[in-house]
C-alpha cells in the first residue's frame, strides 16, 4: 500500500507548479529537496504571458503579478549604436503581458500557496535510490539527520534539474552538447537612463561575428538588473563536461566582482554608467541538451531534468511549467483511477516534441539572436510567449474538423471578453469560467430550440467523465435560457462566437490545462461520450 500518492523530487517552479496542481485536485503528495534551503538568486527571471495564464488557473496570479515588474521590449545595440527597438506586443484577447521576477520570489510564491494547501517542502532531504513496480515506486530517501526513510509512493515525478538524479537512475539518454562559451551573471543596479522594462543586448561585433556581450534583463526595482556577460579569463572555469556530459547552470569557486562586470559596462554599455549594489554573481555554462525519453509507467521528468539549451527568451523554467502542468493533471486522474490506457503516455507525445523545438530554437537564437529569426515579428513574439504551443495529433484531443474558423483540437484555447452573467452588472471573461479543476465543457445556443438538445449532450458527458466535468451553456444575445437547469453565460459583445468561430449548436471541451480537446459543429451526448473516451476510463 502506498504512503503517498505521489513523490516530487525538486522544489524549483517546476516542482511546486506540480505539486501545486496535484495538491488542489486533492493528490496527497510529498515534495523533497536536498538543498537545506531556497537559494536566494535571481536565476530564471523572464515570465511568459502562457505560465501567467497558467498560474491564473492555479489562482496564484495575483500574488506574481503584485511582486513582478512588466517586461516591455528589447534594446539592440551593435558597436555602441541602436539597431533595433522591439516591443513585446500581443493580440489585445491575450490577458497577460509579459513579465519579469527573480527565481527566488517565484519559488517563495509557489511555496506559500503549496502551505496554504496543506502541503510543505521537506529540505535537505535527498532522492538517493528508486525502485518501480507494477503498483507504484519504492524510494529511498536520505533525511537531514543522516537516517534513511522507505517510501512508497504510485508515482514520481523527477522535477530535480539537469544534473536530475532520477533521470540517472531512469539510465535515459541526454544527448547534446555543452556550448565553449563561459559566462558571469551579476545581479545589479545602474544609473543609466535608458528606458525602463526594457531588455538591453549589446554586441561588439568584428567582421560581423560577436566578440563581445552584453545582455541586461530588467528586475523589479528602479534601475536593477541581472546582467550576463562573457567571462575574463581569470574567472575561467573552463573543464571537460561531467559524468553524462551534463556542464549546465551556476559553477562553484570565486564569483565576479563588482569590478568584473564594470569592465564590461564600461566597454558595452549604451551610455556610460556605474553599477552598484551587486546581490549575487556567478560564472555559468550552458548545454543544449534532450532526454530520449520523459518517463515510464511510474516515473516522469519534467523541466531542466529533460531539456536544457541556453537561456535565450527565457523559455526554460516556462517550458518546464507547461511540462508540470500538463503532467500533473494527468496524474491526478490516474490517481483518481479515471484516467485512460493512453492518457499518462500522451504526456511524452504531446510535451516531448515541444522540448525538442525550444532546444533547436534556442540554440539558434543563441547563435544569431531572436531579432534575426526569419518569422515575421507577431508570430515570433507569440511563439516566445509560449501562446502557439499545441498538441494537434495527440492521441487524447480529437479529429481536427474540416477548417472552421477559431481553435482546433489541440490549440490553446484563447481568452475573450464581453460574456455577462443574469446576477452581474459587469462583463466576465471567459477564463473566469475556465479556473476549475476539471475538464470544461462549453455549449454554444443560438436558438432556443438548441437549448434541450444541451441537457441531453450534458447527462451523456458527466457520466462519461465520471461526474469531473464542468459545464457552461454560452448562449447569443437575445436567446432566453429561463428553465435550463444548467448555469448559462451570455455573449453580450459576440466575441466568443468570434474568437471560437461558434455557430448554434457548437460544443468544446477544454482540457484541465487550458487546451481544447474536443470541438464539434453540433454537439451530441454520443460524440462527446466518443470524444471523452480518449482521456476518461469506460
């Protein structure tokens, strides 16, 4: 018998954005990690407008966006003169912008919310040895006082970083390579004038390659910045890659000094400055790097623990949050035992393929820059928000209809405004109907006549989906839903007909992670029973 539903090893974002997701569905998980403590550095910093979405769903938005700062664009300099200014613009429909937070305050956002959940992290506690067996994992744990701890457990999730202990033991190829590049990052403040929320990449460039840079991401606070930079060679650490290959992330031994990274203001800066207040610095590298394979029946990994690349547009920690999300309510059905033969493998078909194109994006970014992309500039900045992630072809959405206008199974499903409640005097959008734990169904009516043929499809899909199912009947303006006992939602404005192309009759599933997983021009209880059966057991 198990101890625990499920063991997290790591409690980075990745970590906690699992156990945070597990945790509200009711999962009783245990979460580990062997440092004693949070490490107190602004590492990943950059926030995509999808994780915002993401954690909007969890209800930990709020508290990011009161302690972030918004990130407005992109300052490019070549040998001292402006070549580009790029602003990070999005579709109006898009809620979030993109935003700017140092790892340390995400992680102690996640960390409250996972308290006020129930749940805790249990520090300086390390995942030395596993065991999986037909009914669940047999770990071995060292405990802070030294003594070793048995715990059984029905799934693991290995959220535990690029040097990731599971994906040791799992004994799963991580090819790649590690880049000859050394960097140091400084977390400092400057007096400059330049304009605030923006990112500044400065380059010296010879015979149009780049001998030298400067990247300066913008942190809350006047002026403060986590700046990276090419090492000096007395900060070099340069060493052959580790055991697996594996050189990634912050290096031991001296750390730049505030002097170190003034050198190189002084030579790359757009305007002459002085840096001050340094919090942390440190010198990295940076592998490119992909897990052959993102679990096994019992066992998953997620985050830096199966993709590594550089950390060019800040895709890495926001990857590895999409990779926990869509893990982690897929594991609660299997907890719950209503999960599908096929829904645990479809986590590594749908998220495998988005690991391998952020790695082969960043590493060309890295070489040429994000301004040099040959997408035109929407799509590029869409595609850095995360917002064109998908999963056509999964095996647990279904069949993408002949080309109607609006998202298909598999896509995002997008925001809109304008929907008003009988009760309310103010428009609601319609992701304030989409922060459940559950599947979501949306019914679209027209016509009143449409109206019964909803109570119908609905009794047919909550039994299929074994009662987790929410529902929503979006009806057009001046189509009276008196007596439906189902709650209904007006599209005051239209723009959920327009941003779903929905005509009378039209149904959707949204998934528990914001995708659609099912879309039919007329719904009805055997289609949607169909369609369910991908995800949800007979």
């Amino acid at each position: 018998m198990a101890d625990v539903d499920v063991l997290v090893v790591g409690a980075g974002p990745v970590g906690l954005t699992a156990a945070g997701e597990l945790r509200r569905r009711g999962v009783e998980c245990r979460v580990i990690d062997r440092l004693p403590a949070r490490q107190p550095y602004a590492k990943a910093v950059g926030i995509q407008p999808r994780t915002l979405e993401i954690w909007d769903r969890m209800g930990v938005v709020r508290e990011i966006l009161a302690a972030a700062a918004p990130m407005r664009g992109q300052l490019v300099y070549v040998n001292g003169t402006e070549q580009a200014r790029v602003e990070l613009t999005l579709p109006p429909q898009v809620p979030y912008g993109f935003a700017v937070l140092p790892q340390n305050d995400t992680e102690r956002i996640l960390e409250d919310v996972l308290v006020r959940g129930g749940g805790r992290i249990e520090r300086g506690t390390e995942l030395v040895g596993f065991e999986e067996h037909a009914d669940g994992v047999r770990a071995e744990l060292a405990l802070p006082s030294g003594a070793r701890e048995q715990v059984e457990a029905r799934y693991l999730l290995g959220c535990d970083g690029a040097h990731s202990i599971v994906r040791k033991i799992l004994g799963f190829g991580f090819e790649g390579a590690a880049m000859p590049e050394e960097y140091m990052l400084g977390d400092v403040e400057v007096d400059w004038d330049l304009p605030a929320g923006y990112a500044v990449r400065s380059m010296h460039q010879r015979d149009g390659r780049t001998d030298d840079l400067l990247v300066c991401i913008p942190l809350p606070g006047r002026n403060r910045y986590r700046m990276s930079m090419l090492v000096p060679p007395e900060l070099s650490r340069a060493r052959p890659d580790g055991e697996e290959g594996v050189s990634h992330g912050l290096e031991g031994g001296p750390a730049p000094g505030l002097e170190h990274l003034q050198a190189v203001l002084d030579r790359l800066a757009p305007e002459p400055t002085t840096a001050s207040r340094l919090r942390w610095s440190s010198v990295f590298r940076i592998s490119h790097r992909l897990v052959d394979r993102y679990g096994t029946d019992r066992v998953f990994l997620a985050g830096d623990a199966a993709h590594i690349h550089p950390p060019t547009g800040a895709q890495g920690m926001n990857t590895g949050i999409q990779d926990a999300c869509n893990l982690a309510w897929k594991v609660a059905m299997a907890v719950r035992s209503t999960a599908s033969a096929q829904l645990l493998p479809s986590y590594e078909a749908e998220r495998r393929p988005v690991g391998e194109e952020v790695v082969r994006r960043t590493v060309r970014h890295a070489a040429a820059g994000v301004q040099a992309d040959p997408e035109d500039p929407s799509t590029l900045i869409q595609r850095e928000a995360q917002l064109l992630v998908g999963y056509r072809g999964s095996p647990i959405v279904g069949p993408d209809p002949a080309s109607p206008p609006g998202p298909a199974p598999g896509d995002r499903a997008p925001d809109c405004g304008g929907l008003r409640f009988g009760l309310t005097a103010f428009p609601s959008r319609l992701f304030d109907l989409l922060r459940g734990q559950e599947h979501t169904l949306l019914l679209y009516a027209d016509q009143e006549a449409q109206l019964s043929a909803c109570e119908e499809a609905v009794a047919a899909a909550r039994s299929a989906a074994h009662g987790r199912l929410d529902v929503w009947v979006i009806v057009a303006p001046g189509t009276s839903a008196d007596g439906l006992p189902l709650p209904v939602v007006e599209d005051a404005r239209g723009e959920f007909r327009e941003s779903y192309g929905a005509a009378g009759g039209a149904g959707l599933v949204i998934r528990p992670d914001g995708y659609v997983g099912l879309r039919a021009a007329r719904i009805s209880g055997p289609e949607l029973v169909s369609g369910l059966a991908a995800v949800f057991r007979p």
